[in-house]
C-alpha cells in the first residue's frame, strides 16, 4: 500500500467482515520472527455488545470507531523483543487487511484499560493467558468516511549509502 494512500478513519460501516478474511488476518501473524516463538496474544471479538462494553472503560467512548470486529493485541511481558515482535505481527495483519480490501485502525488506548490494575481481570476474562500486557487494538471493517491524507510535504527523509 502506498504511504500517501493512507485512510484516515472515522467510522465503519455495519457489515460483517467475511470468515476466509478473518482467517486471512489470522494468518498473517505466522512466521512473524525466525525462533517461531510467538510473542503475541491475540483476542478477537465480534459481538457488537461487548465491543462497546469494553470502549465503556475507556475514556474514549468511540475508540473502535464502529466497527464490527476488532482485535486486541497482547505481546508477553519480558524482554523489549517481545513488544517489537508483537509490533511487526500488527503491522502485518493492518498490511493483509488492507491488501483484502479492509480498512484498518490502530490505537493503543486501551491499553490503558487492560493494564490498568482496577480491571485486572477483564484480560483473564477475555482469554488472556497469564504474562501478558495490552498494547493495543485492530478496529477491523470498512469505513464509513475518511479522507486521503495529505502528500508528504518537505523532507522527511533522509539516506545514507
């Protein structure tokens, strides 16, 4: 996907999103480092009414924009590699999604709400396996309305042979 083609989302649409994309998605968290040490924990929700049960604890009421399904991605805690391979099998699954014809949107905000000691269990209570932090969430679906971001203006790159 070219950088400049980037969607900014404001809302999806209420249309599910077919289950050979979601394998698809699933999909491209495999083989995301060489030790095939999966450092990652991934809880998909589908159901609208926990969806926004979840954006209630979150100070930002529409946090997953609407959509349909969304993603909450959990890396192990430990070493900084776990959080850069949880990293890389999110920026995966936003580039699969986008190559399907999904739109994408990333947010760690809710973060804040897994993490957070007052909710200690909702991780568990979502199927968390013990060991792990929040590090955000994958809004899955097709927009509603977004605009193209601006070209890239000035120089914002720089590359030394």
């Amino acid at each position: 996907m070219e950088i400049n083609n980037r969607k900014i989302i404001q809302s999806f649409i209420d249309k599910p999103i077919d289950g050979k994309l979601i394998d698809a998605l699933i999909e491209s968290f495999s083989d995301v480092n060489g030790a095939k040490n999966e450092s990652w924990f991934l809880v998909f929700i589908y159901r609208k009414s926990i969806i926004r049960e979840i954006a209630l604890l979150s100070k930002n009421k529409d946090i997953f924009k609407g959509a349909n399904t969304v993603v909450i991605a959990f890396a192990k805690k430990g070493p900084i590699s776990n959080l850069v391979d949880a990293a890389f099998a999110i920026h995966n699954m936003i580039d699969t999604a986008t190559n399907l014809g999904l739109d994408a949107y990333y947010d760690d905000e809710i973060s804040y709400v897994f993490n957070d000691p007052t909710y200690e269990k909702l991780g568990e209570v979502c199927g968390v396996k013990e060991g792990y932090m929040c590090v955000g969430s994958i809004s899955l679906g097709y927009a509603l309305d977004y605009k193209l971001e601006d070209k890239f203006k000035g120089d914002v790159i720089s590359i030394i042979l």
